[in-house]
C-alpha cells in the first residue's frame, strides 16, 4: 500500500472545489447564481475556489451580460475533465483497499 494516496489531487481536496467540479462534470455549464445555491457557499468563498481551479486550466470562466445584468458561467476544461476523473478514481482505488 505504498503511495496509497499519490494520485489524489491536492486542487480537489477542498469541498467547494469537489461540488464545483462535480457540478460541471454533470453539466456542460453552470452560472454563478446556481453553483453558489447548489453548493450553499457565500459570493466570496466560490469566487476564490472558482478563481484557485481556473489557475490550474482545470475550468473556463465566461463573463457577459445578458440584458443589462452581468452574468458568469463556468465550464470544465478538457484538461479539467480528465484531472477529475483520475482524482475520482484514486480515491475509489484508496476505497477498495482499505
């Protein structure tokens, strides 16, 4: 069982960045407004953990306005994409063998 835990991402370790990226994973996108209700999480606290992923290539960050209103969507990068996957599948891996 050496390195048991070698392939878990450290970007992923927080909370708010797992249902982040669980949400996109599901989701071809998702808005400010609804990650934020989703995830039960302030202005500030998805701000800073979308800003931490987007950093790492792990998501795309698109703002616009629709009408008069700002409006900020996100997506999962393909790079994103198959980071999570790996994060998700070692910690499946760490499940089985314990």
């Amino acid at each position: 069982m050496k390195n048991i835990i070698q392939n878990i991402n450290k970007a992923f370790d927080h909370r708010i960045r797992l249902g982040i990226m669980s949400v996109l994973m599901v989701n071809e996108s998702a808005d400010f407004t609804t990650l934020k209700e989703l995830l039960g999480v302030t202005d500030g606290n998805l701000a800073s953990h979308t800003k931490a992923l987007e950093t790492e290539n792990y998501i795309m960050i698109e703002k616009q306005f629709i009408g008069k209103k700002p409006n900020t969507s996100y997506r999962a990068t393909i790079h994103g994409r198959k980071a999570f996957a790996a994060h998700i599948e070692a910690l499946e891996k760490l499940i089985s063998k314990t």
